[in-house]
C-alpha cells in the first residue's frame, strides 16, 4: 500500500522482523487478505465516507491503510465488536499520524459501523457480509 510492494510481502517481512506471536501473524495475515481480496470495495466505501465532509484525495497515507484496515475489518469480521475496531484504528493513528487525524479516523469508522448497524438493523452478525477472505 504505501512501499509500492505487495500487501503480502510487506506483511510477512514485518512479521519475520518483530518476530510476531504465531495468534498474532495469523491474524494479520487474515485481515490483509481482507484488504487485498476486498480493496475496491473497501475503497468505493472510503471515498463515500469522506467526501461529504473531506477531499479524499488530502488523505495522507497512513490514514489511508488505518481506514482501509478499519473499514476491512468492520464489514468482513463481524465477530470483532465495532468499538474494538474503532479502538484499534485510534491508537493505530494516534501512534502513527499527526494529532488531528485522530478526529478524522474516528468519526469515519464510527459512521461506517453506523452503516453497517442501520443496514442490518441490529449490530454487525456477518449474516450477509461475512467473507472468508
């Protein structure tokens, strides 16, 4: 996403590096899969999350992949609770971005688990968005 090189690759190189926990790995790897299988979708919703409020094109790159991990996360991992997602992504941001990009990244998933939550009618199930990435 952001080196240019394979989602994958990167993935698996970060994970030799920091010599991840096996649950830990695994995890990663499913939700990049995620990302990767689903990233034209995860991007459409992205693009219309923002551009009521924000030229898509002013999003800096981290903030990018933190939404676009988020957003994966939150459509195609229904057994992960949204505010777990939303957390995860804030201190993602926080770690990584400028200071007010924290604001940003939570209203958007925040209104994206609204999405998902007024589709259904209840809290994300993965009834009719579960994929097996």
């Amino acid at each position: 996403m952001i080196s240019g090189a394979p989602l994958l690759e990167v993935l698996d190189d970060q994970i030799q590096r920091r010599e991840s926990a096996p649950e830990t790995a695994a995890f990663a790897r499913q939700l990049a899969g995620k990302v990767k299988a689903h990233s034209a979708d995860i991007d459409r919703w992205l693009k219309t999350l923002v551009t009521s409020n924000w030229d898509p094109d002013r999003l800096g790159s981290l903030e990018i992949v933190i939404l676009s991990l988020g957003l994966a996360e939150l459509r195609y991992s229904p057994d992960v609770p949204p505010a777990v997602v939303i957390n995860e992504a804030l201190e993602l941001t926080h770690r990584y971005c400028e200071d007010g990009a924290v604001g940003f990244v939570n209203g958007v998933l925040d209104k994206a688990a609204s999405e998902i939550t007024d589709r259904d009618g209840t809290a994300p199930s993965g009834n009719a968005t579960e994929d097996q990435a």
